[in-house]
C-alpha cells in the first residue's frame, strides 16, 4: 500500500490585474512558500486576505497548495 507524507505547502493568492482582449479577466498569482504544514484552513484565509488588502489589485481567490511525496510501504509483517 501506498504511503504519503507531505512535503511543502504553498499559499496563493490571485489577483485580477486588468481585463484581457477576449472580455476575460487577467489573473496573476503570487505565491508564498514555506508555509507551516499544521497551518488550518480559517488562518491561511485570514492571511491571505490580510496580503491581498495590500494589492490594489481585487482580490479573485486564495488557494492552498499542498506537495505530498507517494512512496511505497516499507513495511513488512512476519505472521
């Protein structure tokens, strides 16, 4: 069986920084890395939108993006 253990987290925040030709907004993201890997949900948020507050830019969303390594079990069971 598959065994996972995480690896980095990410914030992201998205901004829209115009309109492009199409009608379509354009988003630019940026990026925070290094973020704490116990970190909840509701504080990624409340950080986020404490960044975003400082763009001129209007806010479009935050993401969190999470990297997990997938190794396989290395362990064995002697019955």
């Amino acid at each position: 069986m598959a065994q996972t253990t995480p690896v980095s987290r990410v914030l992201q925040i998205q901004l829209q920084t115009g309109t492009l030709a199409n009608g379509q907004p354009k988003v630019t993201s940026h990026n925070y890395a290094n973020v704490a890997m116990d970190s909840v949900d509701d504080d990624l948020l409340a950080v986020g939108q404490a960044i975003a507050a400082l763009y001129a830019d209007p806010l479009v969303q935050i993401t969190r993006q999470d990297q997990v390594a997938i190794s396989a079990n290395s362990s064995t069971s002697t019955t």
